[in-house]
C-alpha cells in the first residue's frame, strides 16, 4: 500500500519542443534532487553548432514565437537529425551512433529559408511561466521522447507505456482498419484500463473536440470534459478524482493556428497561458496539498537538442515488422529531450532533477501511487516521479499564480484566459489553412479518427458500414473540416442534452 500524500496526479502534455529550445537558455541552477549538491541545467552554452551546405549555424537566442515552416519529426527525420544527413536504420537492428548533427539539414530540406531557425532557442523572459514553474519546483534534464518519432506514438507511450508498433503517422486507411477494433489496442492496455481495474478515478479534459486521447479503445469522446470547465470543476469541493489527463487544443485544419499546443505554426505564448491557468486552477484548489502537477512535451518537434538520447528497455508486448510497424523499429532507443517540470506542495523549491525519465516515468508514478502493477517491460524499468516528494509537509509558499505570459505580438486569436478561452463555449475553430492538400500528413488522419470514433458511437449499427466508407473517402483538408463539422454538431447535441439533464 503506497503511503505517498499524493491523492490527484495532473498531467498536461504540450507539443512538439525540445528541451534545448524551450529551456536551454534559462541558466537555471538550484539543488541536485538525487545528491542535495548544488547543480544547474544541462542547457546551451551558446557553442553547440550544425554543419550545412559548408555553413556553421550556431544555437542563439531569442527564438520566433511562430515558426514559417513545420520542422520535419517523422521517423527518418528524426534519424537524420540525430545521426546525421543520409543515415540509414537497418530494420529490426540497432539504431545508428547519435551525433544530433542534421537538424538544420533536416529543416531546410523541409522548406525553411532560413535554416539556421531550428537551432534558436527561446530567451528566459519570452517564456516567464514555465521558467517560473521550473524554478519554483523541480525541472527534470535529462526527459525524453518515448521514441525517435512524431507525436502520435510518442502519446501512446503517455497512455499505455507502448505504441504497440506504431512508428509513424497514421493514415486514414490505417485508421479504417484500426475501427474494426473500436479504436488503437495495445496487448497490455491502457492506463486507463488498469484504472477501471483497480478502482481509481480518472477524467480527461480537452482544449477542442477531437483530442488524440480519443484514439485509445475505450476511450468515447464523451467522457472528455472541455478545459473550460476544467476550474470549476477542480475547486469544487468534491473533486475526486485520482488522474486527470489533459490535451491543448490543436485546430489542426487551421494549421494550429489560435491553438493552445503549443505546436511550432502558432504562437507558443497560449500555451504558456494554458500551463499558467492549469496550474492556478489546481493551486487555488482545495485538493493542492495532495497533488502532482506534471507538465511535459510529446515530443522533440524537428528542435535541435545537445543532449544524446540513450538507449531504452523495449516495452516488449510487439515484435518488429507488425502490422503498425513500417520502419521495423525495435524500441529500443529515446527520441530527443523535451521538457518536463514536476510541481506539488511536497516538492522542495527549486530542484533540478537529472535522473533519467520518458513518459513512462509517468505511469510508474501513477502506478506506485496508486498501488497498480505497470503495463509492459519500460513502465516497469522507468524512473519514477515519488522520490521528489522529500518533504516532511505541503509547503505553504507555492505562488498562487505563475505571472503573466508575454506580448508576442501575434495577433488575430481570441485571448486565452481561462480560469484567471473566457467565453462559455470554447470558440469555433479557425478557417481551414491548405483546403485542397492531402489529408494524410502529421497529426491531421489521427485527430479525425477520434472524431470517426465518435460518429460511430453517436449512430446506430446499421448505419456504421456508411460511416466507415465516407471516412474512406475523405482526401482533401475542405474534405475533413466538412467530415468534423459533421461530427462536432452530433457531439454537442450530445452534451447540451446531457447538460440539460443534469
């Protein structure tokens, strides 16, 4: 029986920045975590350097708040950038020697005029919030991505300590098929199977409709609760639930424009917003002094980092070459470092922890609190969060607020200000970006197979076969905003009966 004060474990994961790129620039120093000594960061000293076209780009800040172009994270990229232009992984082997060497060549063979943008990273006082949060708790250096891939395996790693295969983004067709089984399985389940098991309460809160969460099987969009409500809930007095997830919104036929994720097309100041109200929702709260507030990234997002992934323990519940697995990927090598910052009331101020994590290190966390066994080999091999809980009890001067974000200048969104998007209902989503482009590209076929998965729950059987081949149809961007428009009023009739019958 765990003996850990903590009752609530809270967990926000953003997307796509590196550690390097967020935090490399913060010259954070405080206390070690494991050895009480002094320490600072691994960050930047502003030497760290790529090579391209017979040009030396160097890492400096400060970094755009938007970026013109994408930066490319599918699995070869993420080879490239960290191996080195021209790279090759042989299947099923050993993934090539890390010299985090073609970030700027992998950027500018995506389109970026100026290659030297991947390797810029943000100055402290363009991201007040999360250096406040860092330094008022304990920012963790040496997190990494679950895998050397996008965002969509990376988030199943968050979910069930696997991607069951998964090493790429998944296409409709995939997801077609994926549907004959009511959603993404994964042998040992889910978290939030091995929650229902063992009795804990659980709850999802999302940004915008279509949350990725929403892929896992048994996971119906209407058990997501809309962020918005998120702060009433939580200062409620009843709030009993022992895990919350929560997702940013993404407006991904928008190109993530007035999104929350923090995804490199929009300004990364909403979700220094987002992580500000989240944070003050659960420290005004009368559950704070039992809580866990964990804040994280997917994945690296194209962003160059100095720090060498190292190898990992496979989950051990796929074999390479299945049917999700296209590049033969054994699982056995992180993906690059991205932030994570850890704050509760039974956390010391101002400690760095340079013990290795990835997302699993969560779901340890979870399990050991809660007294649950993990779900596969790299749940049970991962490092677990409860060692920072040092205190003797919750400490009494934790901020009540984490400041204000900062002007970045980009304009054109509604403003961000839930909790300290103000409005009752969360806005309707932006214009679709690109209307005549193909539909499978990055995250855009994964975040409609939650909204797939939702029609077919909201509609009787008979009609399922004409969902399935209209989805089967859907090309184009204009193509899918009309397929989730769709969805998107079946889903708020849905709630606005249920709110009315509450």
């Amino acid at each position: 029986m765990s003996t850990s004060p903590i009752q609530h474990v809270f967990v926000l994961m953003l997307e796509n920045r590196s550690f390097d790129h967020m935090l490399g620039f913060s010259g954070i120093t405080g206390i070690d975590a494991a050895t009480g000594q002094p320490t600072g960061i691994n960050g930047l000293t502003g030497a760290e350097t790529n090579q391209y076209s017979g040009q030396s780009y160097r890492v400096i800040q400060p970094a755009g708040y938007t970026m013109p172009v994408d930066p490319p994270h599918e699995f070869p990229d993420v080879l490239g950038q960290l191996c080195g232009q021209g790279a090759v992984y042989p299947s099923g082997g050993h993934y090539p020697a890390i010299v985090n060497s073609g970030f700027v060549a992998s950027y500018a063979a995506a389109g970026g005029s100026d290659p030297g943008q991947i390797m810029r990273a943000f100055a402290p006082g363009q991201l007040p919030v999360l250096n406040a949060l860092a330094r008022e708790f304990v920012v963790c250096d040496n997190w990494y991505a679950s895998m050397p891939g996008p965002t969509w395996p990376n988030r199943f790693f968050m979910h069930a300590a696997s991607s069951n295969g998964l090493d790429h983004s998944p296409t409709t067709a995939e997801i077609v098929l994926w549907e004959s089984l009511a959603g993404f399985t994964f042998p040992g389940g889910t978290i939030f199977d091995l929650m229902n098991r063992h009795n804990v309460p659980w709850r999802l809160y999302a940004g915008d409709d279509f949350p990725m969460v929403a892929s896992l099987k048994g996971i119906q969009l209407t058990l997501v609760h809309p962020f918005h409500e998120f702060a009433d809930d939580v200062t409620a007095a009843d709030y009993g639930v022992a895990y919350t997830f929560i997702e940013p919104s993404y407006n991904v036929l928008a190109d993530y424009k007035c999104s929350t994720s923090q995804h490199p097309l929009d300004d990364v100041t909403r979700g220094e917003a987002l992580i500000r109200a989240t944070y003050s929702a659960i420290r005004n709260s009368p559950v704070w002094e039992h809580s866990l507030f964990i804040v994280t990234w997917d994945e690296h997002g194209g962003f160059y980092d100095h720090a060498a992934p190292p190898p990992a323990v496979a989950p051990g519940d796929s074999q390479p070459g299945g049917d999700h697995n296209q590049f033969a990927f054994t699982f056995e090598q992180y993906g690059v470092r991205v932030p994570a910052v850890i704050a509760s009331p039974w956390i010391p101020r101002n400690l760095v922890d340079h013990r290795l994590c990835d997302h699993t290190s969560i779901l340890a966390t979870v399990e050991t609190i809660f007294g649950m066994p993990p779900l596969t080999q790299r749940d049970a091999a991962a490092n677990k969060l409860t060692p920072l809980l040092t205190l003797a009890g919750p400490r009494s001067d934790a901020p009540l607020d984490l400041g204000t974000p900062a002007d970045s200048g980009v304009s054109g969104c509604p403003p961000f200000d839930f909790g300290v998007e103000s409005a009752p209902q969360p806005q309707p989503p932006p214009p679709v970006t690109r209307p005549d482009q193909p539909v499978n590209e990055g995250n855009l076929a994964g975040v409609l197979q939650s909204a797939l998965r939702s029609d077919l729950a909201l509609s009787p059987a008979a009609t399922h076969s004409k969902i399935l081949a209209r989805f089967s149809t859907i090309k184009t961007r204009a193509e899918a905003r009309q397929y989730a428009d769709t969805v998107r009023q079946k889903l708020r009739a849905v709630r606005d009966n249920a709110s009315l019958g509450s």
